[in-house]
DNA sequence: TGTTTGACTGGGA
DNA sequence: CTCCCAGCCAAAC
C-alpha cells in the first residue's frame, strides 16, 4: 500500500465532491478538479477515483468524463455495473453515453457554489 | 531514480 | 463536426 500521508488531503477532498452529487445526477472529472482549483489536473481526479474503491460511501458511478461517457465502468467490479447503477437511478446510458447529459449534469462549481 | 501510463480536458487543425 | 496534440500530476514499473 501506497503511502497517503501527505496526499489524502486531495483525495478525501475528491471523494466528498463526489458524495455530494446527488440521486440521479452525473458531473465530470474536470468539474470536481475545477471545485478542487485544480482544473489541470483531472486526470488526478481519476486516480483518485481509481483508489476510491476503498471507499463503499463513494458513489464513482455518478463520475464520468466531459462527454458524458462511461470510461471508467471497465474498472468496476463488472463493466457492467456502472451502467447498471446509473440507470438504477433513472439515468439512461446507451452505448456507454448518458443520455440528457447536459441536463443530468451536476457543476459542484455551479450548483454547489461554495 | 527515471520513464511510462492513465477513470481527463481544452484548444487547434 | 471530428481528429490530433500538449499539459497536468500521482502511481506503477
């Protein structure tokens, strides 16, 4: 196991973004880094979610990429699950693409407005 | 200790 | 509209 002494600052940070989308809605990598002020790293929000695993009350689901695209259901238990889950919550993915996305769209940035 | 990869994004062609 | 490229940061190799 990894080290997290200096970094779960970050991460803890990403998961409680995440905690706070609510049933049935969706945000982005990039918005959760924007909420974090870290708009560039995105791609650390990933990562983040990747270690999210640990975290049962981290719905990563409700995360997908600015297109609204499922990229990370392949790290799930089954791929199938994300989708699964989604649509569990009455959000439909065809084709690994949310649909309504915009509309489903959650901005921590915007709707949370710390 | 240095290199590669990745659950991303924005901008340019 | 779609496709390609560079930046970003942490973890894995």
């Amino acid at each position: 196991m990894p080290d997290y002494s200096k970094h779960t600052d970050f991460f803890d940070s990403v998961y409680q973004v995440v905690r706070m989308v609510p049933y049935g809605r969706v945000t982005s990598y990039g918005a959760i880094a924007n909420y974090l002020s870290t708009p560039k790293s995105s791609r650390v929000v990933g990562w983040a979610m990747n270690a999210a695993h640990s975290i049962p009350d981290v719905p990563a689901h409700r995360v997908v990429n600015r297109n609204g695209l499922l990229t990370g259901k392949m790290h799930f238990s089954s791929p199938n699950e994300m989708q699964l889950l989604l649509e569990k919550e009455g959000i439909k993915v065809i084709n690994d693409q949310v649909q309504n996305f915009k509309s489903l769209f959650w901005d921590p940035t915007k709707e949370l407005k710390l």
